[in-house]
C-alpha cells in the first residue's frame, strides 16, 4: 500500500477547522452552545493557548488520516469522504456518547453539524489538491 500525502492540503484542511469553528461557535451558534454546553464567559477566557494550540495538533491528525482515506480520489471522492466521515462516523459517535451523558439534542446538533461541515470542507480540499 503506497499513501501519498499532500502536506499543503493537510495543513489548510487543519487551518479549515477553525475557519468553520470560528464562524460556527462564534456567528452562527455562540449563545446556543454556551448555553447547552454550560461554558461560561470567564471559562472561554482561560486556559486559551492550550485550547487552540491542542485543536490544531487534532485537526492535523484527523486531516492526515483523511487524506490518507482520500488518496489520489479527487475533489468529488473528498467532498464524499469528509461528508461520510463527518456524518457517519464523528457525528454519529458523538451521538452515541451524548445519548450516555443525557446531554441535549440542542448540543448535539450544534456539535454534530459543526463536524459534518468541517469534515466536508476538509475532504474537499484534500480531495482537490491531492487528485
């Protein structure tokens, strides 16, 4: 089994978490989700660096797995694979571990679709520079 992996596509795929986080916790659902996550202010406010520095080192990781998935498929097959990864198996998961932690549907569906559309994206951009 030969995997190449396009480093730049892993990289911007990474950098795409947080384009889509910070529109989506930020924008889009911040009031939402502090409220079902029960994160306050002053939690958002501390321990920042660690937060940020630790999601990236992630998002590299569940990039170059993805890219390892994606291989030579092109731009379509990414698109595919990031919305079945996000979709049938992380949001699902996540899913799963809420359900167990009686945790709100509101959360989950914040969470979860934050996840379909960044695995998307991610797909994409790795199916398009590594076809």
């Amino acid at each position: 089994m030969d995997i190449q992996i396009n480093w730049l596509a892993v990289l911007l795929a990474a950098l795409a978490t947080f384009v889509v986080g910070g529109l989506w916790y930020s924008v889009l659902f911040a009031k939402p989700w502090q409220k079902a996550a029960g994160v306050s202010d002053e939690q958002l406010k501390s321990g920042t660096a660690r937060v940020f520095v630790g999601s990236f080192v992630l998002a590299v990781v569940m990039a170059v797995f993805l890219a390892a998935f994606i291989g030579r498929g092109g731009f379509a097959f990414g698109t595919f694979a990031g919305l079945a990864a996000g979709l049938g198996w992380v949001a699902t998961a996540l899913g799963v571990n809420y359900l167990f932690e009686r945790r709100s549907l509101t959360l989950f569906a914040i969470n979860g679709s934050y996840n379909v559309v960044t695995f998307t994206a991610m797909g994409a951009i790795i199916g398009a520079m590594q076809g």
